[in-house]
C-alpha cells in the first residue's frame, strides 16, 4: 500500500511538473473560440504572401522601381518579427484578449489605410504598423488555444491554428495574383476589413482571460527598455540583412556588412542583459527545456522549408516556363487544399500516436516530397508541378501539429504567451532564411553551371557549330541569312543560360534534401509528454 501511494504520488508530480496545469473551462464552446481567433490569423498570414505577385502593378501604380516596392514586403517583415518574440512579455502586461482585439483594430485599420496609399512612402510606413499589429496575433492565438483546450486535446486545436499559418502563405499568391488580374491591388488590403471587423467583435463577447494570466499581471515588474530596444535592433538588422542580402551581393555591400555587425553586437548584448536584468523581457530558462528547445529548431527547419518551396516553384515555373503569375500560384494552392483536408485528420491522430514517431514520419515525407522536385525539367507539365507540392506538403501536418504541442510540454502556464511568441519567432526566422539561401543558391550555382557550360559550348567547338547551323538553316526561311546566323546565337546562349539556371534548382533541392534528411531522427531527442490528471482548481 505504500509503495502504491508512493508511485501515484509519483505520478502526479510528474504530471503536474510537465505541464503546471491549472484546470479552467471558458464559458463558451472552445470550438467556437478556436475559430473566433483563426480568423485575425488567418488575415495575417494571407497578407504575408498576397502582396508578392502585387509588386510590379503597385510600382506602376506609385511611379517607384521593382527594387524599391519590395521595401512594401521587407517593412512588413521586419515589423512583424519584432513584436513577434516581445507579444508574450505585452500580452502578460495588459491583459492577452486586450493585447489580441487592440491587434486586430489596429491591423484592420491600418490595412484600410493601406488600400488608399497615395505614395510609395505613404505605403511602406502603413505597412510597418501593419505588421507590427499582425506581429501579435499569430503567438496570442496558439496562447489562448493552449489554455482554452486541456493538454490531451490541443493536437485538433493546433490542426486548427496550422490551417491559418500554413495554409494562407500557400494561397496568399494565388489569391493575390487573381485579385490583382480582376480588380486592383488596393482590394488585396481592402480584404482585410469585413474579416477583421467580424474577428474584433467575435472576440470582445467570447474571448476571456483565465484566471492564472490575471493573477500573474499583478506580480509582473518594471518594463527593461534596454532589453526591447536591443532585441528590436537585433531582430530588425536581421530581418534586414536577410531580405536584402542576395540583392545587395551580400558582404560585398557596406549596408550588409554593417547590419551583420549590428545583429551579431546587438544580439550578444541583449543576452548579456536578459541574463542580468531583474525583469528581463524573454525568459532565457525557457531555451534549457529540451522539449522547447528542440521545437526551436524544428520550427525554423518548417519555416525555411515552406517558404523556400513556396517562392521556389513559383519563380520555376514563371522565370523557366513561361506561366503567369496566376498559374504558378495555382500549383501551389493544390498542396494547400491537400493541408486543409490533413491537419484535422493529423490533429486527432495527435490525440492516439506517439508524438515523436509523428515527427520522425513528417521529416520523412517532407525529405522525400523535395527530393521528388529534382525531377524537375524544362518540359514538365502544370500537373507534375501540383504533384510536387502535393507530395511535400504530406509531411508539414506531422510536423507542425507535434511540435505545436510539444513546445508546451514542462513549461508553466504563466509561460505560454512567451512560448507562443517564440515559436512563432523562430517559423517567421526560417522562413526568411530559407528564401534567402534559396536566392543566393541559384544565383551562385547559376554561375557556377553557367561557367562550365560554356567552356563546352562555344563558337568554333564541333557541338557549337552543328547547332548553331541547324537553327540558322531553320531561321533562314523567316530572316535574311545574316539576321538567322544573329538569331541562333542568341538562341544558343539562351538555351545555355536556361540549362544552366535549371541545374541551379537541382542543386538547392538537393542540399536541402541532405538537411532535412539529418533531421528525421530529432523527434526522439524530446521528452514523451505524459498527459496526466489535471491538478485540482487553486483555491
């Protein structure tokens, strides 16, 4: 009997240091919450990716260059990421349903306001309050999922919350693109304004804050403004560097050069102030739990790989074959009806299987659905093209419902809204690094093929000449001789540079099969949640 009484004792702690689960129970259906707050999310993982086929009309429309529209997207980015890993330490200061309806008011605003942009400047600096505001929706969703459903239930609640993050980037183009083709670019932000409102007052009757955040308000300190305005420096020179790096030939630019610096300068010195300070605004203890620390890093690896083949097959299939912008989208919006259909099926096998063994298959599949990509040719068909993405996003619901629910695993309650923020940091990280190394990729081995190619082809070579005067003989039905022999040269380097760029995509597909392919096995590395007995109600 008493080594009974020992083992229960002993199980109960277990539980309760895994998951200091305070029981509380909304007073409406966590259902109808859950969709409530996929709403605002939604939004703003759409405006994310829609403004991206936008880009040439809206520099047309503003009189700027391509280079410069695209601060429309990198002032977005940056802003976002910001408030990204700071939205908890906000959330825990004034109350989270205050923190999320103020983010839904202020994004719907400030999306109208974008919409009626006269100027390119106008432009930009309502995106920076755009995606400051958006940057707090993202982490106060999964926050308030993981108190609204118990421990055991929160896979289905972030299958939910994974079709509002994974999918919106995925159809954002298309839907971006077909907005633009049919109406205006100003109706990709005028969008927003109808779902935004609906959110805002769904929102103020149903959401509430229970009672552990409340009672955590009063025992926060003082606010460490050195810690928020390093962190921004930091994450906003990073954010920087990696959108503009390849464009600006990465340290063969000054201004890249010096937001390295700063990143890496501002970075060590807002570690060494978390690690001292009496309030510090990221609890750093957080990165010593495995289970947290590991859906880090599995989170950027998400992150890079869907936005890496998200911009990736898109740029193939206009750049090489010829698509529209509409068309590429649509490729990619296959896969995204796929995950819509996936995630509720993978968020109630959460509920039955192991977690790691989900992550082990979901690194498996998305390994195996990128390598399929290095098929890819100059000949490829619209359908071999959805397949690809079909394929790869098989593996995205086993890995980010797991490791939704596994960042959670051993962290205090009163955490959550850092861990929400974080682990919505470390996606929006990958995703920026994972363009970047993509861009750079192609460019890089472009050349590199480039190169080699033409050391094998050129004028006086045998292969050179026998093509080069089968295009001529073809050309001279339609030009004089002169123009025909002009017009098959440039044929001929057109082809080498196409062939070229085509063995580019090759080789990043298979680089990042090779990093994926170390990653299968990083499931086991984490702690199997136990899903215990809920602690009694504190008195």
């Amino acid at each position: 009997m008493a080594q009974d009484r020992r083992d229960s004792a002993a199980e109960a702690r277990i539980a309760d240091d895994e998951f200091h689960y305070e029981h509380w129970t909304p007073r409406y259906n966590p259902w109808v919450i859950a969709f409530t707050v996929t709403l605002a999310t939604f939004m703003e993982a759409l405006d994310s990716s829609i403004a991206n086929v936008s880009l040439p009309h809206i520099a047309g429309t503003m009189g700027a260059t391509y280079e410069e529209a695209t601060w429309i997207l990198t002032s977005y980015l940056v802003s976002n990421a910001i408030v990204l890993p700071i939205s908890g330490w906000i959330a825990n200061r004034i109350g989270r349903k205050r923190f999320y309806t103020t983010c839904v008011a202020l994004f719907t605003a400030f999306s109208f306001l974008c919409g009626l942009a006269n100027s390119l400047t106008m432009l930009i600096i309502f995106r920076v309050f755009q995606g400051a505001a958006g940057g707090g929706l993202q982490p106060s969703e999964r926050a308030i999922l993981a108190d609204t459903f118990a421990p055991s239930k929160r896979s289905l609640a972030f299958a939910i919350y994974g079709m509002a993050v994974v999918v919106a980037p995925a159809i954002g183009p298309t839907l971006g693109g077909w907005i633009t083709d049919n109406f205006t670019w100003r109706w990709i932000f005028f969008l927003n304004i109808p779902v935004g409102i609906l959110s805002l007052f769904l929102t103020r009757r149903i959401v509430e804050d229970p009672p552990y955040l409340k009672r955590a308000r009063k025992r926060l300190g003082s606010v460490d403004g050195i810690g928020l305005g390093l962190l921004a420096l930091t994450i906003g020179a990073l954010q920087i560097m990696l959108d503009k790096g390849q464009q600006d030939d990465w340290f063969g630019s000054h201004v890249i050069v010096a937001l390295a610096i700063i990143a890496v300068v501002g970075f060590a010195a807002f570690l060494w102030r978390e690690l001292t300070a009496k309030h510090p605004v990221i609890d750093l203890s957080l990165y010593t739990k495995r289970n947290f620390a590991m859906s880090q890093i599995v989170m950027v690896v998400i992150g890079a790989a869907l936005y890496a083949t998200t911009v990736m097959i898109p740029e193939f299939l206009q750049e090489m074959m010829g698509y529209t912008a509409t068309e590429a989208g649509l490729a990619l919006s296959v896969g995204g009806l796929v995950l819509m259909v996936l995630l509720p099926i993978v968020g109630w096998l959460g509920q039955k299987l192991d977690l790691r063994l989900m992550i082990t298959f979901g690194f498996a599949m998305l390994t195996f659905g990128i390598w399929r990509i290095s098929d890819l040719y100059l000949g490829i068909t619209f359908w071999d093209a959805v397949s690809w993405r079909v394929v790869m996003v098989l593996g995205m619901p086993f890995l980010f419902v797991p490791i939704s629910v596994m960042s959670y695993v051993g962290i205090r309650q009163e955490k959550n809204n850092e861990v929400s923020g974080l682990t919505a940091l470390a996606r929006n990280v990958g995703g920026s690094i994972g363009v970047s190394f993509i861009s750079t990729m192609l460019v890089r081995r472009a050349q590199v093929h480039q190169e080699y190619l033409a050391a094998h082809v050129y004028p006086g070579g045998r292969l050179y000449r026998g093509l080069d005067q089968a295009l001529a003989h073809a050309l001279a039905r339609h030009f004089s001789s002169t123009n025909a022999a002009s017009y098959a040269a440039g044929q001929i380097y057109r082809m080498m540079t196409q062939q070229a760029q085509t063995l580019a995509y090759i080789d990043t597909i298979h680089v990042l099969v090779i990093l994926l392919a170390c990653l299968i096995p990083i499931g086991y590395l984490m702690k199997k949640p136990r899903f215990g007995p809920k602690p009694a109600p504190a008195d």
